[in-house]
C-alpha cells in the first residue's frame, strides 16, 4: 500500500493559498505548543463504495477551519487521500 506522502493539504487562509505534504502538515500540527483539542464536528458524509467525501469543522477559539476530505478504504481501513480546507477568524 503507498505511504501517500505525496498527499496534499490544500486551503486558504485569510485569502492566502496554502499547500502543504501530509508529513508537513502533521509536524505542524505536533510543534504548536500549548495547543487545546478544538471542537470538532462531522457536518457530512457522503458515500459510494468503496470512496466517500465528508465535511468537517474544527473550532477553535479565534476562528474555525472548515475541511473537505476525500476519502478511499483500502484493505478494509478508511484513509483521507486529499483535504482542502478553508480558514474563518473570528
């Protein structure tokens, strides 16, 4: 099974593109200090087979990420094969 490092975080934040691999995105996500577990929600998912894409909110308190993940199950587990995202201050 490939390691999808290849995969890609897409969005944007406060009108600015940003692009980042799956290795990136979870260094990231472990070196910001002091962080607090956001509220989290599954808004949608949407399935057909073996594929499916869901949206997710993430709330934090100055702003909320809204993603896009689509997803494939592979060998029985499901995996997110790309995200887009999009960033909201506020």
């Amino acid at each position: 099974m490939s390691d999808f490092k290849d995969l890609r975080s897409i969005g944007d934040r406060r009108g600015r593109l940003r692009v980042l691999t799956q290795p990136e995105w979870r260094q990231n996500v472990q070196q910001t200090p002091g962080r607090k577990r956001p509220a989290a929600k599954i808004l949608r998912i949407d399935r057909a087979g073996n594929v499916a894409s869901a949206k997710t909110s993430f709330i934090f308190p100055n702003g909320s990420f809204t993603d896009f993940l689509s997803l494939v199950k592979i060998e029985g587990r499901w995996t997110i094969v790309n995200k887009i995202y999009h960033w909201e201050d506020r």
